[in-house]
C-alpha cells in the first residue's frame, strides 16, 4: 500500500494522507490531498517534489488561490531544457546559508531571475537553481546537488532567501521518511492488509507531530523519554488518566 501525505514546513505536522491505487500513482493522488485543504488552500505555498512538476497542478493550485515552488527534473524536458540553457553563470547568488550538525556541514545557495516570457509553464513568476554542498567536518565534500526549480511567488513576497527556506522545507519530508523507518522500523511493518498500513502510518505521524508540538524536535530522544512512564504519552496528547 503506497500512501501520499502534504506535511505543514513550520512545526513539520503531517496535515493529512490519501491512499494510492494499487495501478495509480501520486499525481491523481494530489488533487485527493488538495480536497481535504479546501478554501484554506488561499494564500498557501505548496512545494513539492519534481514528479509534481504538472502544469495541471499548476493551474488547479493558481485556481484556489495557492502557489506553488515545484522542482524541475527530467520529467518534464522542455522546461528542464529552458531552464538550464539559462545564463546562471553571471545570476549573482541572492541567498547564502552554512549549516552544521549531525557529523556534517551544508551549505545552500539560491540564484534566481524572472521567469522568460517563453517559458513552457503556466503561472511562473521567478526560477530558481538552488545548490546543496555536504561535507563532513573535516572539509570533505560527500555530496552536491543542483535543483532547477519554478514558482508562482512573486518576487515581492519571497526573494531568495524565501525561496530557499522553502527548498529546504521540502527536503525535510525525507527527513521524516527517516525518523518512521529508522524508530519505528515502518518499512519492516507486517501489517499490510485493508487500512491496516495507513492507519499504523497515521499513529506514527501522530507520534511525531505530538513530540514537536511538546517542543520536542529530537523524536529518538523524546520517544524514549515517552516510554519510561506510562502517563507522559497522555500528558503529551492532552488527555486525562489517573495517578
């Protein structure tokens, strides 16, 4: 069972999830999740990985008055094409930032230009390319990773520095994909008939969301801590038991 879910950037709450089709994928599942948002979809930033990169996804957003940062990817090859015959070269980089934690140091920065007139999408305002470089403390590079990316934001309401919180938002969707294989070993579940899995993966959102809402954003930790008295999951999700 395949299950897609939108995630709020802030508190990093999971706000709700659909079952997929067993022949289907996540794209039909997507206008399933924008239902249950409604009329409070006005004024939001949706992001969302390259497979989301739809130009019907677009307009259904722009619709509801929402707009949207979609990375750009191989799926879609004329956008992909446009964008990376842009000249980034002499684009000045708008936004610098340097994180280190967990063994490791990231560096992120953000270029971006008006969109051309041309261009092969409906409703972009800017385009971004957002640059990720992992090292370890010792300066080692690991990793680096380069994003071609849209977005309906104007530049008046999110520059670079907007823009690239927003990719580093989306990312932390893996981050909670982690958390729920590594602490609650989900891909080794043996509950897979009927709604057995998504009912289990919404107990573990649940878990997580409630530990960051308590203030507690290292959910190991926290879990733990949870574990050791019977009544601190109570405390925790606000309901009564006894002494």
């Amino acid at each position: 069972m395949r299950l897609l879910a939108f995630m709020e950037h802030g508190r990093q709450l999971v706000l709700g999830q659909v079952q997929m089709e067993r022949k289907s994928n996540e794209i039909p599942a997507f206008y399933e999740l924008l239902d249950q948002v409604g009329r409070q979809a006005k004024g939001v930033v949706f992001t969302a990985d390259a497979l989301h990169t739809q130009r019907e996804h677009a307009r259904v957003l722009h619709g509801l008055g929402a707009d949207f940062v979609f990375q750009v990817k191989g799926n879609q090859p004329r956008l992909f094409t446009a964008l990376d015959a842009l000249d980034w070269g002499r684009v000045p980089i708008g936004y610098e930032e340097t994180v280190r934690g967990h063994g490791r140091s990231v560096r992120r920065t953000m270029q971006v230009l008006s969109a051309p007139e041309d261009l092969p999408f409906p409703h972009v305002s800017q385009v971004f390319l957002c640059e990720r470089y992992v090292s370890d403390l010792q300066g080692k590079q690991v990793s680096a990773v380069a994003i071609l990316g849209v977005t309906s934001v104007s530049p008046e309401r999110a520059g670079a520095a907007e823009l690239s919180h927003l990719c580093s938002g989306q990312w932390q969707l893996e981050v909670l994909h982690f958390v729920r294989d590594t602490l609650y070993a989900e891909d080794a579940s043996r509950v897979r008939t009927r709604s057995g899995p998504r009912v289990m993966a919404a107990l573990r959102n649940l878990a997580v969301g409630a530990h960051r809402l308590a203030g507690r954003s290292g959910i190991t930790e926290a879990t733990r801590w949870a574990s050791r008295a019977m009544y601190r999951p109570f405390d925790i999700l606000g309901l009564p038991h006894g002494s």
